[in-house]
C-alpha cells in the first residue's frame, strides 16, 4: 500500500517539474547570462562611448542598449497581458550613459516580475506568448553579439570573456563564476 501511495505521489508531481522545464531552462541558462551580460557590458562602456559606431551606417552603442531596452518591455508586455509602459519613442528620448543604463536595467526587472508570473503552459498557449518568450533571450543575445564589437573596438573586455577568464585563471567552476556575475552586474540568484 505505501508504496502504491509512493508510486501515485511520484506520478503526479513529475509532470508538474516538468511543466516548468521550459520556462526554467530558458531563464536560468540563457536569459539570465545575457541579461548580465548585457548590463555588464552596458556599465563598462564609458560615457563619453556611448555615442561611439564601428561604421557611420550602424546605430551608437547607446542606441543598441536602447533598442534592448525597448524590446524587452515590447515582449513582457506581451507576457504580462498589459500595454507596453516603455514604448520606442520613449527609450529613443534617452542619451546619457546613466539613464540608458537605468532603462535597461528596470527593463530587465519588468521581465523577470512578467517571468514570475507564467508557466510553460501559459507561454504554449498561443504563438505570440511563444515568440515573446523567446525573443527576450534571442534578442538579446543578438544585441549583446553586436555590442561586443563596439566594447573591443574600444579596448574594453567583454563581460563573457571576462568570466570565462577569470574561471580559468581561478579555477572556479561555471556556477561559481555565474553567482559572481550576477552579484556583479545582475539580481542575486535564486531558486526557480
């Protein structure tokens, strides 16, 4: 009998751990280092680059972190079901090293509070709520891959490659060096 009880138990809770594997998985491995990444990176251009472009064709590195910015708030909007309180004729209104850091900050705190609130099944519901998700990651990562051209082109070690530095020069592993990141640049980490 107990162990009929056991079985039923187990049953029952695996396919809810397993309904938060999207959710989860995004957030903690690929939101979440891009997320301080980008903020790192955000706070290790000096002010005066902001205005800086790697070709006069290409947008300032301020506007980059802009346009994440902007996204970010598009997309958890979406995944909040409320109208987008920070929309692109605003985050284009903001120039200075300080706000634009700022901005991208809260922007980033708007979706983890809209990542409290869902679940996979929540974001499976309908394409836009899939696409939303997702594009807070993918986005950025594409934003961030641009942005790291503009840190080097002005000397200044990106903060991926700084991490990965430091974890081989002290022999920390990858969870050691991500806790540290996040104390550094991002919120502090906890559970999922």
């Amino acid at each position: 009998m107990r162990l009929a009880v056991l079985t039923v138990v187990a049953l029952a809770v695996a396919p809810l751990h397993a309904q938060g594997l999207l959710t989860t998985t995004n957030i903690q491995r690929y939101y979440m280092p891009v997320r301080i990444f980008l903020q790192g990176a955000a706070e290790a251009m000096p002010a005066d680059k902001y205005t800086f472009k790697l070709a006069p064709e290409q947008m300032t590195f301020g506007q980059w972190v802009n346009h994440s910015t902007e996204r970010n708030y598009v997309d958890c909007a979406t995944l909040r079901g409320e109208p987008n309180p920070m929309p692109k004729a605003k985050t284009d209104l903001l120039t200075g090293k300080a706000e634009i850091v700022k901005a991208l900050s809260d922007s980033f705190a708007y979706c983890d509070a809209a990542f409290e609130g869902i679940d996979d099944q929540k974001i499976l519901a309908t394409p836009q709520m899939v696409y939303a998700f997702l594009h807070t990651t993918v986005h950025n990562n594409e934003i961030y891959g641009n942005i790291v051209g503009y840190l080097r082109a002005n000397g200044i070690t990106p903060p991926s490659t700084e991490m990965i530095q430091e974890m081989i020069k002290a022999k920390k592993t990858p969870e050691q060096m991500f806790k540290e990141m996040m104390e550094k640049y991002g919120r502090k980490p906890g559970p999922r």
